[in-house]
C-alpha cells in the first residue's frame, strides 16, 4: 500500500491508538467496574467528544450517549447520539455508567444541574457508578482536552479529507508527505507523533540537520515574526549568515524585554543587524512601513495562531518580494489547511516542504512544530 493509500485509510478510520501510558489504578477500576457490569457508558464531554468515544470503545465498553450542553455541527458521534443535560432526566436506559470529563465539563450552570439532578437520573445506581477524569487523569489517559490548543481535531481532519489530500500532493518530497501523515495521524487516532523529527537548532534556516531546503542569501532581510527572547537571532547569526536586516518582532512585553537583553549580548557588529520590534501582529500591520524601502526576502512566524492574519497583511508584499516563508501550522487545527491554502492561492511557482521539529516537554502527543516552508523556485534546491 502506498503512502496515500495509507493516508486515506487512516482518514476513513474509527478507532483508536493504545494510550502513550499504561491504564492503571482507579482508572483500570472504573473501566474494568463498566465492562463487568455490562453497564451503558454515557460521555459528559464539551469538547474533543471523537477521542473519547473512540477511546472508551477500544477498552470495549458500551458507549451508549455522549451529553453535552454546547451545540455542535453534528448530532452523532460515529454511531453514538448526542443528548443534552436535560434530556438524560427522563432517559430510562437501564445499568448507566458515567465519565465525567473535566476540568472544563463542569462549570457554572452545568455544574450546578449535575449536583442538583444527578442522583435524580433514572438508573444511576451507586456513587462508583460514576467516575470523574481529572486534569491529573487525562494527562495519565493521553487525553488531549488539557494540553491542546483546539478541539475535536480528529473530526475536523476527517471532514476535510479531500482538502488534506490535495495538500499531499502538493508537497515536494517523500519526507513532507511522511511528515503530513504522521502529523494527522497523531489527531485521528489519538497517538503520539510516530514521524521523523530533527533538533529545533535547524529549524526556519534547514529541513534538517543542514538539509538545505532553500539557497541562503547573503544581504538577506528576514522578517521574524514571534521572536521570543531573541532565540531564533542567535539561532540565525550562529550559523554565520550575513543578513542586511532582521526585524524582531515579540508583541509579549516581557519577553520583548528579556530579548532586550539578550540582544545585548552579541557582538556590537551582530547587533547592528537587528531592529527589535513591540508589537502584536495581525492584518493590519503595516509592513511597508516598517520595512521602510526594503526587500523581504526572507519571512517566519511562530506566533500563536495568529500566523494567517500575519500573511494577510504581507501579502502585496509576498508576491512581489518573493520571500522564503517558513511558517508554523499546528496552532490551530484549521492552521494546517488555511496557512497553506492561502499562501499557494497568492504564491505562484513555489516549492512546499513540510518538516517536524522536537515540541516542548509538556506536548504529550509530541506533535507540535510543524513548519510549512513555501520556496520560491529560484530559490530552490
């Protein structure tokens, strides 16, 4: 089976991967306590509702109703209905059995109905009939409500599959299509990232360790949007490049004055490089202005999901400088088809990587730092 072959059989799929961590302790007892009695399994959830049916499923329990107050674009789960709070009141399914997922399943009004009503629900028998998954229980379950930035990711993937497909083909090489389908994988079946992944050092400036993915210009004018505490200028400037100009940009006041100081530390020829710059960045930028006459030629971002409205903003800009954009695309789970849409709809003939950088520590999934690089094809290696 070919690699897309593989990537469309894993989008139709409706299962689950194992947990990254072993079931253990009360949660293997409220599991084994639901598979023993032969109990019906209903979902309070508000989000992330396809990983825990699918989950819940592959340790063969019964799951019988997800209950949920916010509205949603669909009223199923795969083949599970969705209910609201009020209607499991009159909801005479016998042998229920309740997991409860918080932290964020439980506030206001919703807390209040379920400590009002919940012993009032027909066929709730005993207290251990219901099993509440904390924060400390999701993060031992590999559930992803309390770390990621988005929800149901997995049912957003499989609805846009045709979408993620011409993507796929739209990138340049064997390891950007491996990269895609690892990456999507690791929402859909829940796992954690299973692809290749090279050392944050290279990232931006290599596809990996000094895999040239694009021709370095001397006299460059790079465009560092999310420059944290001036990392990235270091990261640049160690690897000897002889830039015309970076411009800094860090809209988070504190970390703008930790880069300040950081900044501080170069060599005064390195420094006259960089123009650091406080501001929050979205369509209405002015680019032009701040880059005052000059050519980008060179342009990043990591800042937060707010990348899209970036590009906007530069777009006169990226299509008549040309720039190498290197671009993160995991934020958000519509980031990974809306940033490469929206720069191929305004790039004409460029090339389209795709490579996995290692993520933070606290990234249970292993799946962020994704970049998208678009490279102009005279630029191309």
């Amino acid at each position: 089976m070919s690699l897309r072959e593989e990537m469309l059989a894993m989008l139709d799929s409706t299962r689950v991967e194992e947990c990254c961590c072993e079931i253990s302790g009360d949660i293997l007892v409220a599991v084994s306590l639901g598979r023993m009695t032969k109990s019906n399994v209903y979902i309070i959830a508000e989000n992330d509702l396809h990983t825990y049916v699918r989950l819940l499923k592959s340790w063969e329990l019964k799951v019988q109703r997800v209950v949920c107050s916010l509205p949603k674009p669909f009223e199923m789960v795969d083949d599970v209905k969705i209910i609201s709070p009020h209607e499991l009141l009159t909801d005479e399914t016998p042998r229920k059995f309740f997991f409860m997922f918080t932290p964020d399943c439980l506030v206001g009004e919703r807390k209040t109905f379920f400590e009002d009503n919940l012993y009032k629900i027909p066929s709730v028998e005993a207290p251990n009939k219901i099993f509440t998954v904390s924060e400390y229980n999701a993060t031992r379950m590999n559930l992803n409500s309390v770390f990621e930035f988005d929800a149901n990711s997995m049912f957003y993937y499989q609805s846009h599959k045709e979408e993620l497909m011409n993507l796929f083909d739209s990138l340049a090489d064997e390891t950007s299509k491996r990269t895609l389908y690892h990456y999507v994988e690791s929402c859909v079946l829940n796992c954690a990232y299973k692809g290749e992944q090279n050392s944050t050092l290279w990232k931006y400036f290599f596809g990996g360790k000094y895999e040239r993915l694009y021709k370095h210009l001397d006299g460059e004018c790079w465009i560092n949007c999310g420059a944290n505490e001036g990392d990235t200028v270091f990261q640049y400037l160690s690897f000897d490049f002889k830039p015309k100009k970076i411009y800094a940009f860090e809209g988070n006041k504190e970390t703008f004055e930790r880069m300040i100081h950081n900044l501080s530390l170069l060599p005064p020829e390195k420094l006259a490089f960089v123009e650091p710059i406080n501001e929050m960045l979205d369509e209405n930028t002015d680019f032009e202005k701040i880059l005052a006459g000059n050519k980008c030629t060179l342009l990043n971002a990591d800042i937060e999901g707010a990348e899209l409205s970036m590009l906007h903003a530069m777009k006169n800009l990226i299509q008549a400088d040309r720039p190498v954009l290197a671009i993160c695309v995991y934020h958000f789970k519509e980031d990974l088809l809306t940033v490469p849409q929206f720069i191929q709809s305004i790039c004409r003939d460029y090339v389209y990587y795709l490579r996995k950088f290692t993520p933070y520590v606290g990234n249970i999934k292993k799946n962020h730092e994704i970049i998208f690089y678009a490279v102009p094809k005279e630029r191309s290696i």
